[in-house]
C-alpha cells in the first residue's frame, strides 16, 4: 500500500517542476496585512442529505458495464470472468467489500489478486519509461509510448502489513479508483491497466494511469504557493471559484456512489491552471457504496490502518478536512490577508470542530469528529449555498471590497452616531458662545 501523505506537498502523481505562468485574475499583488475582519453575518444551516445511500445512484445497467470492464481488465480467462460475472456480481463485490455484520473488510483477496497480471512479460513492463518521481511509496515513470500516462509503481512495506494484504488493498483502491472514473467521467484519473510483482520477500503493484502534467496540472497546496511566491495574494473571487469546483466535483460523486474521500487534504486535489477544472486523487482511505441487485448496498473501504472498522461515515468530513487545512496554513499564517475570505473560513468553520489546529485532527478515525450536528453546513451543497450567499452580500454590498467588512446595520449606526456626536458638538459649541456673550455683557457692566 503506498505510504500516505499526511503532510504539504505535491502531489505523487506529478512531476515536480514549477511552472511561473502567472493568473492574474481573481488576484492582487500582495500589500501590507489588514486589520481583523469584523463578524460577517451568520448563516442560515441547511438540512444535510441523508449519507447513508446514494442520493441519485447510478443504475444497475451502467454499474454492470463498468463491472464487466473491470473483470476484463483483471483476467483474460474467459471461465474467470463467467464466474465473477454470476449474480450480479456478487463474488466480486462480495470479496472487495466491507463486512457489515463482522465489522471489517475480507482479510482474503486471494481468489481475485491471483487473477492480476504479472508485470514480468507485460506490456506493462515494455513501457517503463524514465523515472519521474520517486519516494517511501514508490516510483512513478513516464510511459514509452504514450505521454499521457504514466506508470505508479506502489512499494510492500513489510513492517506496516502482510504481502497479502498489500496487494489486497492495492486491488481495492484501484477498483475504486476505476469504478469513479467510469460512473463519474473526468472526476478522478482515468486507469488503463494494472499488473503485480510478487519477489521473495519483496512485492509492487504497478497501476497505468491517466498523466496529469505540469504544466497544467498541479495540486491545489503546491497551486497557492506559487501565487503567493509570486507576491500575489488570493482575494475571494479567485477562493470561491475553486472552492466551488471542488463542491462540484464532491457533490456528483457522492451523489452517484456515497464517496467519502476521509483524506482530503490539498495536495490530493488536482488543479488546472487554465480552466480550473478540478481533478481528485489518492483513493487509500476511500469509501464508496455500489448497488446491489437484491439486499443492501455492497460498501467499499479502501484500506484505512487509522480508521476504526465501524467509524460512522460523514459527508461532512472531507469539506471539514480542506477548510482546516487551508486555514492551518494560509489564514492562520497570515499569508491570506483578504477579509472576506477569512470571515468566510470563521464562518463555514462550524464551532464543534473550530478548535482543531491541524487537518491531522480532522481524522475521523471513530466517527465522532463530525458527529455534531452543526457540521451540517459542511456538506457541498450547503457550502456551495453558503458561497452563493456570501455573492449576494458582496453584491448588495453587505460584505464590501474584498478587504473591509461593512454591514448595512452598521453603516446606518455609523451614520446615527456620527449626527449624533455633530449634535452634541453644535449644543457644545452654542453653549460657549452664550457663556462668552454673558461674560462680556458682564465684564461692560462693570
């Protein structure tokens, strides 16, 4: 299993050049921080959707094309692919699927990882380009013949799982990764193939994927850094948009299949920097549901070392996971100085989970991180309203600028107060010309 990042960085699948290509809309150059935004108003916390099911599932007929390719691809054995094509599927989903009664998912994959190819002989192994990243988890190569692949070579670490089940949760988080692309198009990395190296004690996985190249492709951390070392800073327009596209990207998966990403840091979020087209990857500690035929919903964990086997799964956690992370190391560094975008982040922050310093917090490792109910705001359609309602302020001129805050409320208080202190200074100043007159008219007297 690769060795997850839980850390700022570019992304794996990435090379590591920089590109300076600058975006000039949405942002400023960079000037001298601001005061603190004063409190924008509060927003109104939508129901959140049921997480349980899918909410517009995608129908039995595609899932089981998107099966029968995946079968395909798994085995060339046409008595194989018979047999986990029977009832719908069922021994297939069956052996990759979480064990709703035992609490945890098959500790055996044997009967379908013995049917993965061997990379030794494969076209695979033909195409083995030069190397373009390397690192704890593995290698990534160019591909020979097609630039727009490559090949991610995932390392067995011994010390951390068995060969087994290495291969076992590699196999599941590929087919997670396949079964999204196909019901969800354009949404996650597309896979071409994938083949296995069993050696002695050593053992790799070798998985050709969709290449997502810089330029213009890179993941949304490593995206901010570059504007800001370009002494731009990110106002809410440029914010909101990409904050939007990846509610977007969100809401249609898990819409279609239930997807909780459960690691949804920046640096698993794919930015175009031309069309702002949003791209997720890195699928280890995904969940998904497919539909079964009779019965319950089949649910697919990808492997998941910190995650309690029965931790409740929450919608919530993956927007809750981004926003942290984004305010960890872009507002509470004060690299972010736009006021709007920070009374956004206080605002879409609920209080139950305001608190957590780190994204490490953010893992909902026993179901209770996001258990309160006022994380609801969290879901993407109600961040997408919330973002949508922060729009309308700006343009009733509410929220004002981009850099001051300035409510209707308290501009008509400013206006009252200000008529009030002009008042009291014309009674101040009448009673001193009285006061005057009087003493002169005295000082004549005499």
């Amino acid at each position: 299993m690769v060795k997850r990042r839980t850390q700022k960085g570019s992304a794996i699948e990435q090379e590591s050049a920089t590109n300076q290509d600058s975006v000039d809309s949405g942002l400023d150059t960079v000037s001298r921080p601001e005061s603190a935004p004063a409190p924008a108003p509060a927003l109104t916390v939508p129901t959140a959707p049921t997480v349980s099911t899918p909410t517009n599932p995608i129908s039995i007929a595609i899932r089981d094309r998107v099966l029968t390719n995946f079968v395909k691809r798994l085995t060339a054995d046409p008595v194989v692919i018979t047999t986990l094509s029977e009832n719908g599927f069922s021994k297939l989903l069956s052996a990759l699927s979480y064990d709703t009664v035992l609490k945890k998912n098959p500790t055996d994959l044997y009967d379908l990882t013995q049917h993965v190819q061997n990379f030794q002989g494969s076209a695979l192994q033909a195409n083995i380009g030069d190397i373009i990243k390397e690192g704890g988890f593995g290698k990534i190569y160019k591909h020979k013949t097609d630039p727009t692949r490559i090949i991610k070579q995932i390392t067995f670490e011994p010390d951390e799982q068995t060969k087994q089940d290495f291969f076992n949760n590699a196999l599941r988080e590929v087919f997670i990764q396949f079964y999204l692309y196909n019901t969800t198009l354009g949404n996650v990395p597309q896979i071409y193939s994938f083949a296995k190296e069993d050696v002695s004690v050593l053992g790799y996985f070798y998985i050709e994927m969709q290449y997502l190249q810089n330029p213009p492709w890179m993941d949304i951390y490593d995206y901010f850094d570059e504007l800001l070392s370009q002494g731009k800073k990110i106002n809410f327009d440029r914010f909101s948009e990409i904050l939007l596209n990846v509610c977007t990207v969100l809401n249609t998966l898990e819409e279609k299949t239930s997807f909780v990403h459960r690691d949804f840091k920046l640096n698993n979020i794919m930015i175009n920097k031309q069309t702002f087209k949003i791209i997720i990857i890195d699928f280890g500690y995904t969940t998904i549901r497919i539909p079964n035929i009779s019965g319950e919903d089949y649910i697919i964990n990808s492997y998941q070392p910190a995650y309690k086997p029965d931790a409740p799964v929450r919608f919530q956690q993956d927007l809750g996971m981004f926003l942290i992370f984004f305010r960890q190391y872009y507002i509470n560094t004060g690299y972010i100085q736009d006021r709007i975008v920070r009374s956004f982040m206080n605002n879409i922050i609920p209080a139950s989970i305001r608190t957590l310093s780190s994204f490490r917090q953010a893992y909902n490792v026993n179901g209770s991180v996001f258990a309160s109910y006022n994380t609801e705001i969290l879901t993407p359609k109600n961040v997408i309203n919330a973002i949508n309602e922060f729009k309308r302020l700006i343009q009733e001129g509410v929220l004002r600028g981009g850099s001051a805050l300035i409510t209707n409320q308290s501009q008509t208080a400013r206006r009252d107060g200000s008529e009030r202190r002009n008042g009291k200074r014309r009674s101040r100043t009448i009673k001193r010309s009285r006061m005057m007159k009087k003493s002169r008219r005295r000082s004549h007297k005499k």
